[in-house]
C-alpha cells in the first residue's frame, strides 16, 4: 500500500510562478521534486492555494485556512506552508 502525503500550504506549494503568473510544471514544484525523490511507494496530494493563511482569514477572498477543513490545523506554525 503507497503511503500518503499531504502537502497543504500556500502559493509555494501550489507552485506559483512569479515570473509569468502561472504555475510552474510539475517537475520544477518542490511537490513534484518531493514525490520523485520519495519513489513509487509514496503519493503526493498537493493542497496548496495562493494566498491562503493557516491562522488568518482572509479579509477579501474568505475562508482560506484550513481550521474549518481540520481544526487540528488551526494552531500550526507559518513553517507548515
């Protein structure tokens, strides 16, 4: 059975490309790097979304932490993104 991994952060794990406002391929995200470097025995699930917060809301676009989703990430440090 593969083992899973959840990568839930911000515009640097959904792979946000500064440069053209896309979104960099999946060889150039550190999640794609993450799975090729784990192997086949592990899945990557890439959560992430620009400008989410993990410990504030939004004031314009709403809810984009991920209290409501897990309230256990309702208290995790910026370091998780």
């Amino acid at each position: 059975m593969k083992r899973r991994i959840l990568c839930f952060g911000d515009s640097n794990t959904w792979g946000f490309d500064g440069r053209t406002g896309g979104r960099f391929d999946e060889d150039t995200r550190w999640t794609g790097r993450l799975q090729k470097a784990l192997g086949p025995g592990y899945v990557i699930i890439e959560e992430g979304q620009n400008s989410r917060t993990i410990l504030a809301e939004d004031p314009i676009l709403g809810d984009k932490t991920g209290g409501r989703v897990s309230p256990s990430l309702s208290g995790v440090p910026a370091a998780v993104g």
